[in-house]
C-alpha cells in the first residue's frame, strides 16, 4: 500500500486525498514515506505555487507522523503561503506544548513570531518579541549540543523576525554574531570536521587570474537572482574565472537566461553541504560570495565550513555572523559610520552604491484610475511590500499623509486576500480619521506587469524598519516620488542608500516627523514631484546605480585588493 500511495500523490488531486485517508490504518509510519510525503508537499508549494494540495496533503498524513517537527512545519508555512494565519498560529500553540527543550522552545516562538507578524497581530508583538529574546539569552547561555536538526538549520534566520519590529543593531548584530559563532561550531562539529586536513596551500600571486565562486539557493525568478545577474555576466572573463553553486534550487526561466553561459563552470548541488564544499575545494576557489547572506541554510553549512580562503556576504540579506566569513559588501550609506563596532565581517564599502543593475523588464499596465474609481486630478500613494513590513506606526504616519492631502488616495501592494492587514488598516485609518473608501488593495500581478502598473502612483511611502529593497528599486527605475525613513539597521537604511545613489534627496526622512512632511509635501507639490520625476529619468543615464557594468569593475578592483591583502597577511 505504501508504494502505491508513494506513487500516486505527486498527481493532485481531490481523490488523491482520500485515497491517502483511506490508506491510513494500512500504512506504517516509516521514515521513506515521511520524506517523500515532505518533498512532494514542499514541491507543489515552493515550486508549483499550489499551498492549498500541500495543506491538504500535509494534514491528511500529519495523524500518521503526530511527532515530526518537519511535517508539522513544513504545514505552518503551507498555512503562511495560502495564507491562513489562524490555522498556522494554532500549529505552533500546539507545538509549543511539545517543545521541552530550549532549543524547541525558541524555534517554536520564531515561528509564533513570524505568524504574527503577518497576521497583523501587533498588539501581541511586543510580548511575543520579549519572550524571544529571553529564550534566545537562555539559548546561548546553555549552548545545548543535542539540538533538533530543523533548530540547527534555521539558527542563522533567528535573528530575522525582530528586525521587522525593531531597529536596535547595537544590541541585535553581538547576538546574531554568537548565535553565528554556535552554527559555526556546532556544524563542524557535526561533520567531523577536521580543518587541518582540509587546508589551502598559501598562494602569494596578487596578479594571477583569480577563481570567484557565487553559491546561492536564488539565483531564478528572486530578487537575488535578479539583483546579481547583470554582474554575472558583466565580469572581466580575463581577469576572473566565475564558477556557479546553485544549491538545491530549481531551474527556471531567469536561470536559464542568464546563469547558464556565463559561467566558467555550473555546479548543481543537492542539501549534502559536505559535498558541496569539497567541491568548492576540489575547484580551488579564491574567493567565495554568498549571495543568500545566511538566509539559505545550505549555503550558511557549506560557508561555515570555510572551503574558499576569502568568503564575502552580499546582496541577500544583512551579514550572517559567521566568523568564517571575512567581509560583508556595502557602500557610504546602507550602514552607519560606526557600524563596525558590531559587525563580525569587515564591512567592506564600495565606491558607490552596493548594488547596481541596468534597469527592469516592463510590460504592458493593466491597472487605469477609471478601474479603481479614482479621478485624474487626485493624488495616489502607493506602498509596495508584504504584510510582514506593515509596523502599525508607519501606518499612522501614512494616514496622516493621506489625511493631509485633499482628494488623495492609498493603495495597497504586495499582499492579496490578506483580511487581518485590511482590517489594521481600516482600525488606524478611523483612529486617524480617514475614511476607509480612499484606501485600495490591489491584487497580485506578474513582476513585469506590477513594475509598468507602478506609473498609476504620484508618490511612493517605504516601510520602516524594514524598508523594501528590490521593490525600492524598481520604483525608481520607473521615476517615481519616493518617501523612506533612514534608520540604523541594513534593512532600514536600503531605501536611504539607493536614493541617494539614484541622486535623489528629496524624500530621505530621519524622523517620524520628516516622513510625514515628505509624504505631504510631495503630495501637494506637482511641480516637486515633476521634478524629481526628471532627475530620475536622467539618473538613468548617470547614476551608479543603473550601470551595472561599472559596478561589477569596482568590485573586481574590491576581489583584487582583497586577494592582495590575503596574500601579505
């Protein structure tokens, strides 16, 4: 029966389902059904776009595997994916029961974090954010060995959740530096690591052709894969052979397009981070890039083992903590001056910005004011990002915007279906006074069509303190008025950092109050907003930030000079 049920539920389909319930008291719980059941789950949710057949998957067979930590949480993100918030905090309540050890105990209340936050319930954060941080300390005061293996793959992504509520890296980046410390050790460890066998002879050339491997779990259809491919491509094939590791990740389009040629070498790498890094051994990489910043724990395995005498942090995320890793790529603006006092990686800044491309694909807009019911002469705002980013308080900075600003209206991006979010914007629009009827939520679109359906809105508002990125960039690649706040964290200095690079001043806020004199100003401005609608029509042509090919020399300069340095050491 096992085999039979094996081979039936890659096909979805309601009967699929019930043949599986069926099957139930006929079945043993054995691990090769568990582990297929994952695969095929995770596949049509990840890879397919189809949550609802995991979820019902999943749940069909989670009676049969009550103990596995991975079905069960493989269904909480099904549930995020959908989404269905309740039924993921209900999940984790009863995981929470379960959990006896720290290292559970912690790993459970990420997740009732991360649920939260998207549900909209931030009137619970501020508890659930301190009972984080006190079961973290508790974490890394004991320095359990015996950790659950889904705990030990998520360690570097502990830090993420409270950067969405917080910006305070003078106390965030020391822990996320132990927390890197412990994933560091613990996997060695693990592994039977033993470095000395695995030592690099020392090379002293500063001007040999240098070997630059990028490994990543994103380079397809994903920000990471659409930020890095320019500089793929741009690298002086003369001075620098690029080698490719894609670690389980799938082919798409945007692979296809443009990783597969211009890459010396392309190796596909399965979750065995062992082989991976002898791999990267075997190639003798010079200096390895992780284009995921500890976000993929794949890579994170293979980066802490240290296969490459260099390794550099860029572009996914903020640095990891690892002490493996030797620098983390920024510019003048995306980290405070003093930011080093808590970073691990030597933060390497750039001439200019830390990351360029040579602009977006867009298609035809779909989205006309007529069909919004929204006339000519009024004022759009717009916001960009995931439920995730929606602090509570930047929504009442942006209702007050709106407030403001007679004849004025705010649309919603980013999020579809998502109830909890329209009902936290209604709350604070009433608390503010603005009626609910000058606030819109647009529906998910293809990534070219919402880039050419960005040009229906006068005025972008960022989020804080976790600013977009991409989407940053894509709005000012279609030359629209944008509003950030600067904060002190990566994540919220990414709106500061790529204005200033596009040349743009005017919007860049340094208080809660600055941001609504932005927001306002641009608004009531037409002749503002023009302006600033030509700078960025012109910074096509002039800024840094959309040559991509210059880019990719100042950091070839930045591997050399790197390599020297490793050379004389």
């Amino acid at each position: 029966m096992e085999q039979v049920v094996i081979a039936v539920i890659p096909y979805a389909h309601e009967y699929t389902i019930e043949l599986v319930r069926l099957s139930l008291p006929y079945l043993a719980n054995s691990l090769e059904l568990l582990n297929h059941v994952i695969t095929i789950t995770r596949r049509f949710a990840f890879e397919k776009y189809q949550p609802l057949y995991s979820v019902d998957l999943a749940e069909a067979f989670l009676p049969l595997y009550p103990e596995s930590w991975y079905l069960a949480v493989n269904l909480f993100w099904f549930y995020i994916s959908l989404p269905d918030y309740e039924k993921a905090i209900n999940l984790v309540n009863k995981l929470q029961d379960k959990s006896q050890t720290i290292d559970l105990k912690m790993f459970s209340q990420s997740l009732l974090f991360n649920a939260s936050l998207r549900a909209s319930k931030w009137n619970d954060i501020p508890s659930i954010c301190q009972e984080y941080k006190y079961l973290i300390e508790q974490f890394l005061q004991e320095k359990p060995q015996d950790i659950h293996p889904l705990v030990r793959e998520a360690l570097l992504t502990v830090m993420n959740p409270i950067s969405y509520y917080e910006d305070n890296p003078k106390e965030n980046r020391p822990i996320l530096n132990q927390i890197g410390s412990f994933f560091q050790k613990i996997y060695k460890e693990m592994l039977g690591f033993q470095e000395a066998s695995f030592d690099k002879p020392r090379e002293d050339n500063p001007n040999k052709k240098l070997k630059i491997g990028y490994i990543a779990q994103s380079l397809k259809r994903h920000p990471v894969g659409l930020l890095s491919r320019w500089t793929i491509n741009y690298h002086n094939r003369e001075q620098f052979d690029i080698h490719l590791y894609m670690v389980s990740q799938p082919v798409d389009e945007i692979t296809k397009k443009w990783f597969s040629n211009p890459a010396d070498k392309i190796y596909h790498a399965t979750a065995d981070s062992l082989a991976t890094y002898r791999k990267i051994k075997e190639d003798n990489i010079d200096i390895l890039v992780d284009l995921d910043s500890g976000t993929g724990a794949i890579v994170a395995q293979v980066i802490a083992l240290k296969p490459a005498p260099i390794q550099v942090n860029w572009l996914g995320f903020d640095g990891s903590g690892l002490p493996a890793v030797d620098y983390l790529l920024a510019d003048a603006y995306v980290l405070p001056e003093n930011a080093q006092e808590y970073y691990q990686e030597k933060i390497w800044r750039l001439p200019d910005a830390f990351v360029a491309v040579d602009g977006f694909e867009i298609a035809v807009p779909t989205l006309r004011r007529e069909d919004l019911g929204i006339n000519n002469d009024a004022v759009i705002y717009l916001s960009s990002q995931t439920a995730i980013k929606r602090n509570p308080a930047m929504i009442r900075l942006q209702m007050q915007i709106i407030k403001s600003v007679p004849n004025s209206y705010f649309l919603i991006q980013g999020v579809a279906d998502d109830n909890s979010l329209w009902d936290l914007f209604c709350q604070i629009a009433a608390e503010v006074g603005v009626e609910t009827n000058r606030i819109k939520m647009l529906p998910l679109y293809q990534t070219e069509t919402y880039r050419a359906n960005l040009a229906i809105a006068d005025v972008v508002l960022d989020t804080y303190p976790f600013n977009g990125g991409t989407t940053t960039l894509e709005t000012l690649w279609m030359g629209i008025p944008l509003v950030v706040k600067v904060g002190q964290q990566w994540s919220s200095r990414n709106g500061y950092t790529l204005m200033m690079n596009a040349g743009i001043t005017e919007g860049i806020a340094w208080s809660d109050e600055e941001y609504v004199q932005w927001g306002i100003k641009l608004g009531l401005d037409k002749n503002l907003r023009e302006e600033v609608r030509w700078k960025l029509r012109k910074s096509r042509h002039t800024s840094p930030l959309w040559n991509a090919k210059q880019f990719t020399r100042d950091l070839e300069t930045a591997y050399r000079q790197m390599w020297n340095i490793y050379c004389q050491s």
